[in-house]
C-alpha cells in the first residue's frame, strides 16, 4: 500500500445527524431486548431462513445475542472509520484527493452503521411479535429489502468516489 496522508475528517451536522441517530438505533436495541426479556416464552425464533420462515428455536436469554453482535458491528466500525487511511479504495488516493476520498468513505461507513442498526431492530422486532403469536416470521421481503439496503449504500458511496475521483 502506498504511503496515503492522515488526514482527521471533520463531521459535517448531517453526518453528526446520522451518528445521532446510529447511537440511537443501537440503545433502543438494548432497550427493546430488554423491556420485552420477561414477557418472552422459556423458547423463542433464533434462526429464519431466506423466505423469513422461523426454521431455529432457542432458550429465551439467546435474545441478546442480536444485540452483542450488533454492539460489536457498531464498535468496529465506529473505530475503523478513525482510519480512513487504511480502507481499500477503487482508486488511487493521493495528498489532493485524500480529503474527498475518505470524507466520502467515512460518510459509507457511518450510514452502514445506520442501516446495520435499523435491520437488526426490525430482526429484534419480529423476534418479539413471533414470540407473541403476532408474526409468523420476517416475511419474503426482509432479505432482499435488507441486502439492498446494504448494497445501495455501498454501491452509491463506490460510484460517488469514482465520480468524485474524475473530477
């Protein structure tokens, strides 16, 4: 890897906005997992397959496993966005674009973040209302919802830095 600029990205209010609202999504994962653990049954869905049928049952205290791995996501890449030097980019980064190209890196990692926490919500949420009897499951359309979730953001911040990089 060549040697790239360090360079401290300032946050801009929308992306303080975002970070705002990442840090929310992550205690009310916490807080939803935790008002709701007495009312669960001794077992509840741990597992939904790919048309969102429940297809895994577990014991009751497994419901914190969504929000461990969702904490341990949201520190990972809230650390890895300190470094923006060391991410994989599709061009390459020099002293006059390094500014441009890791704000635009910082700024997809901040909206994954973001988006991690609203699916791992929504998976806590019919978690919750199966466990109930309200829901059979997360239904056909959470996969593809949520997997184009991911990959527009990822696919839009790409293209914004190719764009960004001609310029």
């Amino acid at each position: 890897m060549e040697k790239r600029p360090r360079i401290k990205i300032a946050l801009r209010p929308f992306d303080r906005t975002v970070e705002a609202l990442s840090w929310f999504s992550l205690a009310l994962l916490w807080l939803v997992v935790l008002f709701n653990y007495t009312q669960l049954p001794p077992t509840i869905a741990s597992h939904f397959n790919a048309a969102g049928v429940v297809d895994g049952y577990v014991d009751k205290k497994e419901i914190f496993t969504l929000p461990i791995i969702g904490t341990f996501i949201f520190v990972l890449l809230t650390v890895l966005n300190n470094y923006p030097h060391l991410f994989n980019y599709p061009t390459n980064i020099t002293p006059q674009n390094a500014l441009v190209q890791y704000t635009n890196a910082t700024k997809m990692l901040r909206y994954l973040k973001f988006a991690i926490g609203i699916l791992f919500l929504l998976i806590i949420t019919v978690t919750l209302k199966v466990a109930a009897g309200k829901a059979e499951g997360l239904g056909p359309w959470f996969l593809p919802i949520g997997l184009g979730l991911i990959f527009t953001v990822v696919a839009f911040f790409i293209v914004k830095s190719l764009k960004r990089n001609k310029s």
